[in-house]
C-alpha cells in the first residue's frame, strides 16, 4: 500500500507544476484577449498604401497659384467626378449591365483624355516637375523605413553576429 500511495504523491508532484503553468497560461490569454476590440472596419486596407503622396493636390495648388484654374472650376471638377460615380452606382443598381459598361466606358475615356491633358501641362512646367520630384524623393525615403515592416524577424540574428 504504502508504494501506490508514494507514486500517487510523485505522480501528483508531477502534474502540480503543468496544472499551474497551464492555469498561468489561460489566465494570461485571457488578460491580452480583454484588450481586443470587435470594431468592424468600414474601409478595407490595402498592403503598402500607408504612405500616400498627394500628387493631385500638389498640381492643383500649382495650378490655383499660378492662376490657370480657379478654385470654383476645381470644385466643380470634383463634384462632377462624384455626379458620375453616383450615375454608375444607380445604373449597377438597377441592374442595367448594358447602360452602366457604356457609361463606364464613355467615362473612362473622358477621364483619359484629362490625364493626357495633365500630363501635357505637367511636362510644359519646369517649376511643377521639380515639385514633383522632390515631393517623391521624401516619399521614398519614408517609405524606405517601413519596407520590411510586414516581414518575419531572425530571432536568431544578435547583435553579436549580424551578417
């Protein structure tokens, strides 16, 4: 009797410290999982877009400066865009595929043609070129930082040893 009784006490000896490191364990899951939130985002992210260059608002500026457009024609521009997303939205809406691929396509090639026309006054600026260009120089080298920010580390890697 007194054998089964000693390995009864070695066998609880045993379980006695996975018992509480596994009690340890959950109660600091459950610590970290009161701290998670369940907002639903209303965007959704895109990998490699946090840093945004704002060329749009660059070139208006230098155009509203410069005086060839005024901020009226500027907002009007926006709002027409808005009108247009708005028409293809209700045309996807009702359910008329035909009407919605030919506006989208008479669209599209409205929207081509103001680009070549943005690229056209682009090239003709020397002054808006060299905006451009250093406003894209700040953005690669704040985009360098964040380059392997997604990527897994070497845990083995020391100070001692960097390769």
């Amino acid at each position: 009797m007194k054998n089964s009784q000693i390995k009864n006490n070695y066998s609880l000896l045993f379980l006695l410290p996975l018992v509480l490191f596994s009690a340890t364990f959950t109660l600091k899951a459950t610590e970290e999982m009161g701290n998670i939130t369940m907002k639903i985002a209303t965007k959704e992210a895109k990998r490699g877009h946090r840093i945004h260059m704002h060329t749009r608002e660059i070139i208006l500026d230098y155009m509203i400066n410069k005086g060839d457009i005024t901020v009226e024609q500027a907002e009007e521009h926006k709002r027409k865009r808005n009108l247009q997303r708005n028409e293809l939205k209700a045309l996807k809406k009702q359910g008329n595929m035909e009407a919605f691929k030919a506006r989208l396509n008479e669209i599209k090639a409205e929207h081509n043609k103001q680009r070549k026309e943005l690229e056209e006054y682009i090239k003709n600026n020397d002054e808006l070129q060299q905006q451009l260009k250093e406003r894209r120089s700040e953005h690669r080298k704040k985009s360098k930082g964040n380059k392997h920010k997604h990527h897994k580390k070497d845990f083995f890697k020391t100070p001692d040893n960097n390769q």
